[in-house]
C-alpha cells in the first residue's frame, strides 16, 4: 500500500465528463481523456490493499485490483499494465463498458465512497497502449490443432486470444461484416470508440488470429462439416433473440427493437450510410426499457437530434441507498444517472411537443459535431450546462424516466405508422395496470429495449451441431463448458444469458482452457468461473 492513509485525505474524483452541449455534438466517448494521470494515481492511492479485497470476488475476471491500483500510484505504469493484462484480455473494454461490480464491492464502500477502480482500469489499458507496452503475442510453436470459434464478441474474441497464444490454430467466424459483434454493432460509439476494437483486432491477427466476416455458420457454413473439419469448436453466439412486446399495434411501423437501431446509428459512424435508413431526428421518441440498452438508445437518439424522448420503465424507481436485501458487498439496485439521463435532464427536451427540427449544436456526422449549428462545439461557452450534482432531482423537468409504467398498446394513424403509446401506472409486485391510470403520449418512434431471452433458435447452427436448450433458454452445456457433442464447447451469454462484458471475457478465457485442456490433456490457461457461477448475491 502506497499510503495507508490515502482512503482518509484523498476524496473520491471520479473522471470528469465532457460538457453536456459539446458531447451531444459529437460521437467521441463523453469522458475527458486519460491526460490527467497523476489524478488517477492519487485515487488509485486511496486504495487499502486489503487483507481480504472483496474486490476480487465482484470481479469476475478476478482482477488483481490492489496489486495494480498500488503500482499506478507509485506511477509505474508499465507495471501496473502486465498486472492488469494478467487476468483480463481487453482491459480497455471493460474499463469503458463494465458497471464496475467491484467498486460496489470495495471494502471502503461498506461507509465512504469506493476507489475509483474502473477509472484507474481504463488509464492503466490506455498508457500500456500509448507506451508501446502491448506488442503482438504469437505463440513459439504452433500444436497442430485448429479450432473454430463461431462469434466475435467479447467471449468469442478472448477464447480466441486464449487459444492462439496456447499455440493453437484459431479461425474466427462471425456472421456481420466486421469484426466485434455487440461491441461492433450494438455498443454506440460515444460508450466505446471503435478504434479501440480495432487496435485489439489488429493485434489478433499479428498473433496469428484468423477472421472471416459476413460467414453464417449454420447457413452459409454447414456447422456439422465445420466441427469435422476442427479439432474444437466453440460457439459464443451471445444471447441475441430480444424479448418482445406483445401488445395491440406492435407491427405498425416506426415501432423498432432496440437492436434494429443502435447498429444502423453504429454502421454510419463506420462509413457505411450517410444517415441512419431509422432516426430519431425531429420525432418524438419513446424507449421501453430501463435498463442499459434503454440508456444506450437515450444516448443515440439525443444525438440523432430528436423532438423529445421518454423513457419507460416497468420497474419503481429505485432508491438512493442499499436496500437490507442487498447488503456490501453485492451490487445493488440503486438510482443511477447514466451520461445519457444527465444529457436529457440537462438538455431537458420537453415531450410530447411535436416534431420540431434540429436543436443547436446537435450531433451531426461522425467524428464531429454539426458545423453549422450555433452552439458548435459550444460547451461552457455557450453559457453552460449543470454539471452532475447542478442537475434537477428525479421528476423534475427534463428527467426523461417514467417509473412504474406499463405499455398498453400502439396506436396508428391512416397510414398504418405508430402515432400514440397508451401506457398505465403500474401496481408493485405484479406489474399489472393500476386501473383509472392510463394516458397515451404522442410519439413517432418506439424503441423496444426489454432485453434478451438468449440465443437465436433459427439458423441451422444448434441443430447441425446437436445443441440443446436448458430450462433458461439458453444453450445446455456441462462443468466443463462442453456442450454434449464431442469437441463442441460453449462460452459467453449463449451458455450464460445476457450479462456483463467481464462475465463474457471470464467465461471466453475459461471456455479456453477447456478446450485447451480437451486438445492436449492439460493446460496453463487461467479459468476464472465456472459455467454455473453467478454474480455475488444474498
């Protein structure tokens, strides 16, 4: 421990945000940068380096948290990276992405703020990166052995990083036209910039990673002649089936799932549209769903410089504190302000107005902001924006959540496209509508972000490969991650359901070791869970 005082004279500085005005102008990332690294390690110095650091246990990778936390605050960067790099393949993700279970799980958390870790995390993966200090890995020999990895997202992507430093011959299949699934095409680019899924692909391939896009296996691929042609297979498809909304008027048009939209906003950041063929410019927008994917669509459509927005959730608001049922070190189910719900509050978009144009200094192409808006790039400049703690309590004007609301059903206008949502109050408990509660907002495009029930069923590729479903919905597989038919294992949300970007990561790097382990009798490779383990919990 670097100060073992740190936690008592050094206060919790979390990394700054860029200004509302100027980020919504924009798809950069909404933080400032990682520039300031002596404040990093001054919060890194708050760290106790605990006997026992319950850090560990909310982390799923089991990242080495004090051990990296107490180099960054001694400054030595190169250090505290290999450390960092020891237990986590794509530190630079889950820095950006990941909602920090750890921190909730930091024992200073029992009675004062935690250590900034997830901050720290990401300045650490960035200063490895800008110094030079992760250089391309392959492996001295090569086994003989060829494995297949079908998906590239996170689970996918760190199997197949895993297997080829093993020495293994690895191809990675993925069905879109990149590389990266979900964090390619559903995480927008103002959460994680592309360029940094580039750079990690781009040192894949020096390593010896082999990758075919626009390959659906299943169907452009029989699987059964893939596994034949394979010494393993590993399918880490995520769990992408949405959950639906079935109530009257879910086919009129401009009622979309959340993920028909956030990819075509993503693919125009890639160059591959002008506009998004779905926007939310000028249209009075509703988001059904509180979760993560909810906020994700808050941020595109600010950005797409829509009339209004609101967002539904089913669930009551959350308090401010841990509830007695979710005691330290769990994570708990408190009221956060995402960077999205802080630009809506503050930019405070009345609903129901009516189409109404593009506001100033909005989000224009890719990369910039819109250069002939009158508040360009505009920020404090422009007279400001409350900052996180100017910003109005919850139910003010421009708190876009609608707590404890129940959809009832679309209503369409002459043409068939969606004019009206009608939702309820709706009762604790059974989420049933209060009657004497039901109202309709006006509302040109609706957003479906209800989550995911797992793996796509169609395609060929679970029969032809001999998957089965369990009870949950997603993808049987054993103690070991083995799926039943010999040589096909299972990583990720296919086998897990949707979770978080670290459990995709543990769970790629510990399908690896199995197949590792299936190949050559043994293995070296770090397993961190296990197919049945789960978040902390009471």
């Amino acid at each position: 421990m670097a100060d073992p005082k740190g936690f008592l004279s050094i206060p919790r500085r979390p990394l700054p945000r860029r200004p509302v005005r100027e980020r919504v102008a924009d798809w950069n990332e909404v933080h400032t940068g990682q520039e300031l690294l002596p404040v990093v390690a001054a919060q890194a110095d708050r760290c106790m380096d605990c006997g026992i650091p319950f850090c560990h246990s909310g982390c799923p990778l089991g990242n080495l948290i004090p051990e990296w936390n107490e180099l960054a605050a001694r400054g030595d960067w190169r250090a505290a990276g290999e450390r960092l790099h020891a237990t986590d393949n794509f530190p630079e993700f889950t820095g950006r992405l990941c909602p920090a279970p750890c921190e909730s799980a930091c024992v200073l958390g029992i009675n004062a703020d935690p250590v900034t870790i997830r901050d720290v995390e990401v300045a650490v993966a960035d200063h490895a990166w800008a110094g030079g200090a992760l250089p391309a890995r392959p492996p001295e020999r090569l086994s003989g052995r060829t494995v297949a990895v079908v998906g590239s997202g996170p689970a996918g992507l760190a199997a197949a990083q895993q297997l080829t430093r093993a020495g293994h011959t690895v191809t990675v299949y993925e069905r879109a036209d990149r590389v990266g699934g979900l964090l390619r095409y559903g995480i927008p680019e103002f959460k994680m910039e592309k360029r940094h899924l580039d750079r990690r692909i781009r040192q894949m391939r020096e390593e010896g990673t082999r990758f075919r896009t626009g390959v659906r296996v299943g169907a452009d691929l029989d699987a059964a002649d893939l596994l034949r042609r394979s010494d393993a297979v590993v399918v880490a498809v995520g769990a992408t089936d949405p959950r639906e909304l079935p109530v009257p008027g879910r086919g009129l048009a401009g009622v979309h799932q959340a993920m028909e939209y956030l990819p075509l906003a993503n693919r125009v950041c890639e160059g591959d549209f002008a506009v998004p063929p779905v926007t939310a410019e000028g249209r009075d927008v509703v988001i059904v769903g509180g979760g993560d994917t909810g906020a994700d669509c808050l941020g595109t459509v600010l950005r797409q410089r829509a009339a209004s927005v609101v967002q539904l959730d089913i669930n009551p608001r959350p308090g401010g504190d841990r509830a007695e049922d979710e005691p330290w070190p769990v994570y708990p189910r408190v009221y956060r302000v995402s960077p999205a719900h802080e630009e809506a509050r503050a930019l405070a978009l009345p609903h129901g107005t009516g189409p109404q144009g593009p506001g100033p200094g909005w989000a224009g192409p890719c990369g910039g902001a819109d250069p002939g808006g009158p508040g360009h790039r505009g920020g404090a400049a422009s007279g400001g924006e409350p900052s996180g703690a100017d910003l109005p309590p919850p139910g003010a004007v421009g708190d876009v959540r609608v707590f404890s609301a129940s959809t009832l059903r679309f209503e369409g206008d002459a043409v068939g496209r969606v004019r009206a949502l009608h939702l309820a109050e709706a009762e604790p408990g059974s989420r049933r509508p209060r009657p004497g509660t039901e109202r309709a907002v006006p509302v040109q495009l609706v957003l479906l972000a209800l989550g995911f029930r797992g793996p796509e069923r169609d395609g060929g590729l679970v029969e032809q490969l001999g998957l089965r479903f369990d009870a949950r919905g997603t993808l049987a597989r054993d103690a070991g991650f083995g799926a039943g038919t010999e040589g096909v294992f299972v990583a990720g949300d296919a086998g897990r359901g949707q979770s978080l970007v670290v459990w995709a990561i543990a769970e790629g790097r510990s399908a690896a070791a199995a197949v590792d382990r299936y190949l050559t009798g043994g293995t070296d490779l770090p397993a961190p869970v296990r197919p049945a383990d789960r978040p902390l919990a009471v």
